[in-house]
C-alpha cells in the first residue's frame, strides 16, 4: 500500500518548531511518511507565523515553491498565520487545508477525515488555563530539543499580534512537562530548551518556571538545561539567583529590550523601564560569571525621533549584552502601532536597523575574542566540511576538527581562535 507522503516547514520561532515536531510524530502515527522539504511531497505543511510582514511573505513563497516539486501537492498552512489570515491563505493556489492554532494539533484527524475537500478550520474559544500535549515532540534531526511550556499572551504590546493569534497566556500541567521531558532524555537528548511565548509567565498550581527548572535539574540524564527568549521581569531576577548555584541551568538569557527611551516603551506597552532593563542585565552580569546575554530590539517605531533612535543605540552599546536581534517595525493587521501617526519611511527603518545591526556584530566578536584561550564544553550538532560545530552552555558556536564522530557528545574544546562569527578551537577531551 502506497503511504502517502508529507513534508513539513517551519517558519518563525522555537514554538512552531516544537509543534512541528508534535505534528510530525502525530502524522506518523496516522501512517504517513515524512519526507524533506526538498522531496515531492502528496501533502505539505506549513507551519506559519505572523510576527513580521517577512514571515507571511515566507509562507507564500512556500506555497509557490511547494507547488513546483508537485503541481498536485495538496497544502495544509497551520498556525498563527492561518489564524489571522485565513481567507488570504484559503486563495492561495494549493492550499487546501487552513487550520488555526487551536486546531493545529489535529491536523491528522482532519486531513485523514476531509482528504478531498479544502477546509478552514479557524476557532476562538476560552481556552482553559492549563494544557496537556499529548505525543512528546521528539524530533530526530535535533540535538537540542525544545520543550514547550507556555502558550498565549496577555500583554498586546502595540506592534504585536501574537496575542490575538495563541489566545491568552495559559500554562502546561506540570507533570505532563516532567513526563515529555523523561521521554526528551530517554530518546537520547541532552539538551532541553523551555520555549513558550512570554515562559517567564508560567503558572501552575503556583508554580513558576523555576519550579519546572528545579524539578528538570533532577532528571539524570540531562546535562543542560536552557531558556528560551524571556521577558525582563520579577521572575527573571529570581532564575538570574537560582542560575548562581545550578549544575545544568545554561548561562545563557535572550532578554528582549526592545528600545531604549521610556516615552516609546510605555508607547509600545511595554511593562519596564530603561532603569529596569539595566538593574536586570548588570544583576545577571554581576551573579552569573561567563554568562551570555542577548537581545531584540525594533528600528523604526512610529514616532521614533533620531534621538529616541540614538537613545537606543547608546543603550545597547553600554549595557553588557553580547548579541541583538533586530527587527524593522512592520505594520501587523490586528496591532495598534499600524495605526499610529509618525510611520517611519522604509528607507530610514533599513539604515537605523543596519546601524543596530553592525553595532551587535561588533559586540558579539567583542564577546568572543574575550574567550580565546578558553576551555568550554561544547554540545556537538553537526558536521560541515569536515568540521564539527556545536555551542557551549553559553550561547558560543565553537567548531573543531576531528575525524571522529562527535553527533550529540559533550566534549571539551580549548578555544584558539575567531572566524566568521563563530569559535574555532581544539578538543582537549
């Protein structure tokens, strides 16, 4: 009996591709094969995202490339942009399934029961404050795996939709995280990485995300433990504490700044203030020894004078922060900056992003030249060019040579040296 055959794409953050991987493994209970991306596939699935105008261009040029391996492919677009668009993705040549993203987890039962009709499937509900997953997201082609925690928002910051697409913050039943991450560590996984879309607000039966470190730090087996991106609040000073004395919480923290002038924060509804911002970033630099810290901040929000922009700018280059995303402001349908006067020209938002981001390139190789000489333990991903590449606990991309098989081992490096954005060193052990 010919299997039918699916592929699945990611687009966006750490949350879709753990709910990628829950699909895949759902799929492959239905009897489907999985096939790359790259493959001809019979049914293909995209698992949006609607952060940026960039996001559902990439969901487009999906659709149209998916449709040149197989003019016949049948398309399934899932998530957070299906959610909020979904008529425009319904037009779309191929798409015959458009299902939200409270729906998204049966997408085997719906394309198995509707296999030949073009379905959209788009619902808003009360969700309940705490969920299950049911099939662990175990995901053979990563080495770190990403366990997710948390779903929904509560903050409808003023340039952001994600709160109308995931719904309202709500946490995951704490026993079913320890029973997927059992199951993370019993197919081989070394690394765990907490991903959600605001972690820092998980709540269940009063505990928090240090609760869910705690008990993860008990688990043989695992070496590392990581956070994914995590708003600058109360909780993050209490892990910036518990990091002080842990053996497999990573010194690793991307904490979005997002700008540097109260006047646009409070603009943006954001809920600290550039005062806040650096107590959290030099408490953590002060505690931690060797911590990384990361970023995101926004070029171009409406209003942003050239010195509100510089604000920025000199923010990020005093505070010890050692990498930034940045993002050109991009006007989201459902979100309320769209609206706003003072629309910064698209030419001036690319010249301020690329200032923004030559100033993260030279703190980044700041960083690293610091480490040179250097002895970390590197978890190795993959293999490039005869090459090994993998990160320390610290967020660095070391890679080394060695003829031997170093696929999901920790290994200690000595670092000798910079090129191109990432660590070249040796192995010791």
């Amino acid at each position: 009996m010919h299997k039918i055959k699916v592929s699945l794409i990611t687009i966006g953050c750490r949350v879709n591709q753990y709910e990628t991987a829950v699909l895949r493994n759902l799929l492959q209970s239905r009897g489907y094969r999985i096939v790359d991306a790259t493959q001809a596939a019979d049914i293909a699935v995209i698992n949006t995202c609607t952060v940026t105008d960039r996001s559902d261009a990439d969901a487009r040029r999906w659709i149209y490339r998916l449709r040149r391996l197989n003019p016949h492919v049948r398309i399934a677009a899932v998530g957070c942009q299906a959610q909020l668009q979904s008529e425009t993705l319904a037009s779309l040549p191929n798409v015959c399934w458009v299902i939200g993203t409270e729906k998204k987890f049966d997408l085997a039962e719906i394309i198995t029961r509707d296999s030949a009709a073009p379905k959209i499937t788009i619902r808003q509900s009360k969700r309940p404050p705490a969920f299950h997953i049911e099939v662990p997201g175990i995901d053979p082609m990563r080495t770190r795996a990403n366990l997710k925690i948390q779903d929904g928002c509560n903050n409808f910051c003023t340039y952001c939709e994600v709160p109308y697409a995931r719904g309202r913050a709500r946490s995951r039943d704490f026993e079913n995280i320890l029973d997927e991450a059992r199951a993370l560590i019993a197919a081989g996984h070394q690394e765990i990485v907490l991903t959600g879309i605001n972690v820092g607000a998980y709540s269940n039966h009063r505990r928090t995300i240090v609760d869910v470190i705690s008990a993860l730090e008990r688990l043989s087996g695992l070496k590392r433990i990581r956070i994914s991106s995590i708003e600058p609040t109360r909780i993050l000073e209490e892990i910036i504490d518990y990091m002080t004395g842990s053996q497999k919480l990573c010194r690793h923290l991307h904490i979005p700044v997002q700008y540097g002038s109260d006047d646009i924060l409070r603009t943006m509804g954001r809920r600290y203030s550039v005062e806040d911002l650096q107590r959290i970033f030099y408490q953590a630099i002060e505690k931690v020894p060797g911590i990384c810290l990361g970023t995101d901040v926004i070029a171009g929000f409406p209003g942003e004078t050239e010195q509100a922009f510089e604000r920025t700018y000199q923010l990020l280059k005093d505070l010890p922060v050692h990498y930034f995303h940045v993002f050109r402001f991009s006007i989201r349908p459902n979100a309320v900056a769209g609206q706003m006067a003072d629309q910064i020209p698209p030419d001036e938002i690319r010249r301020r992003s690329e200032r923004l981001r030559a100033l993260g390139v030279r703190k980044r190789n700041r960083f690293y030249r610091q480490l040179i000489g250097d002895t970390v333990a590197v978890l190795f991903e993959q293999c490039r060019n005869d090459e090994w590449q993998g990160l320390t606990d610290h967020f660095v991309s070391v890679r080394v040579s060695s003829e031997k098989n170093l696929k999901n081992k920790i290994r200690r490096v000595e670092l000798d040296s910079m090129n191109s954005g990432m660590m070249r060193g040796h192995l010791t052990s």
